[in-house]
C-alpha cells in the first residue's frame, strides 16, 4: 500500500521529470512555427530543394535517434537523474545554438552552407537532449510510480510533450502576430528556439532535487539508499516487500550481465513495432507541418498558426482522458480505439485531398485523427515501453525501442515534403493504413499490462517465452 502523505512526493518527483516530455515536445513543435521563415532564409537564399528543406526541419531527429540508441548506456552506467540532467544540458546549448548559429563563426544576416550546417549542428544536439528525455524521463517515472497509477503518471508525461508543444504554439503565434514576414524570416525564428532556453534552465535546476531511482540503485547494490527512497513511497511493510522483488529480479539467474535478448526477442520486437507503428500512423506530419497544412486551406499565416493553438487544446484534453482511464480500462482498449479514430480521421484527409476540396472538413479529420491518437497511441505507448521489458534488460531495450522510434520518425517527416509534391491524397492514405494495420497489431501480439508490479510483468513475460519455446 502506498503511503498515503506519499502521494504528494510522488506526483512532485513526477512533474519534475516530466519536465524532459515537456521538452521533448517543445524543441520538436518550434519547428512548425519557423519552419516556413527557415525555407525562406536557407532554403531560397541558397536555392536548395524541397528535400533539403525537409531535411533541415528534420534533423533533430537525427539527433533523437543518436540519443535514444544511447540512452541505455547513459542510463546503465550515469543512472536516470544524472542522464536527464545531460539532457537538460543539451537542450540549453540548442536553444542559444539554433537561435544564434552565428554566434563566432558567421556574420549574422548572411546565409551560406557552412551556416546551414552549423544550424543543423545545433538541432541535432538538441535531438540528442530529446532522445535521452523520451527514453529516461518514462523510464524514471515509470520505476518510481507504483503499480496502481503508473500508468497515469507516465501518461502525465505525455501531457507534458503535448503541453510543451500546446505552449510553443502560444509562444510561436505570439511572436507572429502583427509583424511582417520580412521580419518572421530575419528574426522572429531566432526569438521562437531562442525561448526553448527559460525551461531548460529550470528542468536543469529542479533536477537536483528528485532522488535516484530504487531499481537503478539496487543494480549499483545501494541497496539502503534504494530502501530510503522506497520508503518515502510505500508503508514499512510494502516498501520491504517491493525491496525483496526488485532485489530477486536482479539476482535470479545474475551472475553474469543480462544480454539483450536474455528474455527472449519477442517481447523486444513488440516494443521496436510499438514505436515505428507510433511513427508511421504520421502524427509528426500533423505536427511539424501543420501551419502550412492549415495556409494549404488559406489561411494566412498568422491565422494558421492560431488553428494550430486549437489543435494543440484539442491534443491537451484528450491525453488527459487517456492519463484519466489508462489505469481503469487497460492499454489494449485504448490503443484499438485509438487506431479506428486515426483511422478514419487519415483517410477522410486523402478523401479530401483526392477531390481538391480543402476546407472546414479537412480541419475537421484533422482534430479526429490527432484526438484519436493523443488519447491512445500518443501517452499508451511510452506507458507500455515504460514497463514492458524485465528490470535487468529495460535500458537497452527501451533505448533500442526509442532509437527505432525517432528513425521511423525521420523517415516519415522528412519524406513528406517529397511525398505531398507527387499525391497529398496518396500520401494521407498511406498514414491510413499504417492506423489501421496498428489496430490488427495491438489485438494480435501486444499484452495487457494495468495494475501489475514491473516484476511480476516481467515474470508473466519469462512465462510466455517459455510457453512459445516449448511450442516451437
């Protein structure tokens, strides 16, 4: 039993890591509001191509993979609190880099390719800093949360990305408003990755307050600093028992490390898919580009970005009905449900986009498609990665999972400026049948997870390999 003047230090430990989901989404959504002025300083002042473009707006993703590949090393041998704090490092050093990539080296107002790079440098350390966040900052609140509301409280981190992009669009549509687009293309942009800087400093401060966490310690045999923190959470008696489970769950069959597939690969496979499947249902598309899906519907610019903020509240109300069921109804149900939702919603926007009539309607599958997804796919899947692999192997394999995840989405984002120049309605279909095929996957291979302990999940899993090994 959770300890009941508990529940406030847990919900604060929480939030604090959330901070890293926060800014995960708040470095990922500045790109939609400076991605046109962006395009107009590089891109046409150099003569670049579209592809170049999409490039340059994706290439902090390249940076999310590096650092969700080596967040399980980083979490493994710095622990999960120190990890997040290298995150917050690298998102401070972005946000000066992006806004100023002049700074020493170029004179500022003169784009060239050098400068281009330089500017690319600085958002794929930005990545690095959002791939560390988006494996460590669920990892950590996931190995803190007990089994009752873990679910809810990794959801909150999922909140916190699509709060983080819900403030970026306020923060973006701010700048905008009433200035010329001379003026967005020679300085706005800078002022909106300039503003990434106010809460990277204070994710970098608060982080020397939360503790390490029980699971991480017990591996580093500190067991009495993981039994203080455990203490804090649960009764005496809980908190010893909980203490006992995570201690056998790293001596059983311990005596030499854990290999990635010590536990089979089937469960490593459903959380890789798990991730590529989040990807290729396209919600990135919707996000990085949707001012200009909103100007495609002409609207001009500043208004676009305001359609954009409405999106982002419909995003935010509807993570907080996953962050309020996931614990009542389950994972599976809300993935499923969610995967119908997107579906429609995706291919009513090809509907659309095949006849040429881009309007209200498009507007309207759009919201479908994105609610669909941030009460389902969008919090469930990190909540699932979160607790899905066994205590001995869940850096590696949730940093595999997170790595696949951000190559899935560069793929997808930088690709689409080239796919919607040969078919928009092609390009929205294929988005369509990835929700669906996420909907066969879901009810076909993935387990249901709600209300169990990360090591009796991780004994129901020991169980099933043996099972399909014993099939085969």
């Amino acid at each position: 039993m959770v300890n009941k003047n508990s529940y406030f230090y847990i919900v604060l430990i929480t939030l604090v890591a959330t901070l890293g989901g926060l800014l995960f989404g708040y470095d990922t959504a500045v790109i939609s509001g400076a991605e046109g002025s962006l395009q107009a300083y590089f891109s046409e002042g150099l003569g670049l191509s579209s592809l170049v473009h999409g490039i340059t707006v994706s290439s902090a993703l390249i940076g999310c993979i590096i650092g969700g590949f080596i967040s399980g090393y980083f979490a493994t041998n710095f622990g999960r609190k120190y990890s997040l704090i290298i995150a917050a490092v690298l998102f401070l050093i972005s946000a000066l880099g992006s806004a100023f990539p002049e700074f020493l080296f170029f004179t500022q107002g003169e784009p060239s390719y050098a400068l281009l790079i330089t500017f690319n440098i600085y958002r794929i350390i930005g990545g690095i800093g959002v791939g560390l966040a988006s494996a460590i900052s669920p990892m950590y609140i996931g190995e803190m949360a007990p089994p009752k509301i873990r679910g809810t409280l990794v959801s909150l981190n999922q909140f916190a990305i699509i709060f983080g992009m819900l403030v970026v669009y306020f923060v973006n549509w701010g700048i905008a408003k009433g200035q010329t687009m001379e003026w967005l293309n020679d300085i706005g942009w800078r002022y909106m990755f300039l503003s990434e800087a106010i809460p990277a400093i204070l994710f970098l401060v608060l982080l020397f307050t939360v503790p390490e966490t029980p699971r991480y310690l017990v591996s580093k045999n500190q067991d009495e600093k993981a039994m203080t923190v455990l203490s804090r959470i649960y009764e005496k008696t809980m908190a010893k028992a909980t203490m006992f489970e995570i201690k056998a769950s790293f001596n059983e069959n311990n005596k030499s490390k854990a290999k990635l597939f010590t536990f089979g690969k089937k469960i490593v496979v459903i959380g890789i898919l798990l991730s590529v499947f989040q990807q290729f249902v396209g919600i990135n598309v919707a996000l990085y580009y949707a001012p200009r899906i909103f100007e495609s519907m002409g609207a001009a610019r500043d208004a676009s970005m305001f359609q954009t903020i409405i999106m982002g509240l419909v995003n935010v109300v509807f993570t907080l009905l996953a962050i309020f069921t996931v614990d009542k109804f389950g994972r599976k149900p809300l993935l499923i449900i969610g995967s119908v939702g997107m579906t429609v919603g995706m291919f009513g926007v090809a509907a659309m986009a095949f006849s040429n009539k881009i309007g209200v309607a498009t507007l309207v599958f759009i919201i479908i498609y994105t609610a669909s997804f941030m009460m389902s796919w969008g919090p469930v899947v990190w909540v699932l990665i979160s607790e899905i692999f066994p205590n001995r192997v869940r850096a590696q394999a949730v940093a595999i999972a997170v790595a696949a995840q951000w190559a899935a989405n560069y793929f997808i984002s930088s690709t689409y400026p080239a796919m919607m120049e040969v078919s928009g309605g092609m390009t929205y279909s294929f988005y369509g049948i990835m929700s669906l095929l996420s909907a066969l996957f879901i009810w076909k291979f993935v387990p249901e997870t709600k209300g169990r302990s990360l090591e009796e999940l991780e004994k129901i899993l020991v169980d099933s390999q043996k099972k399909d090994e014993d099939v085969a």
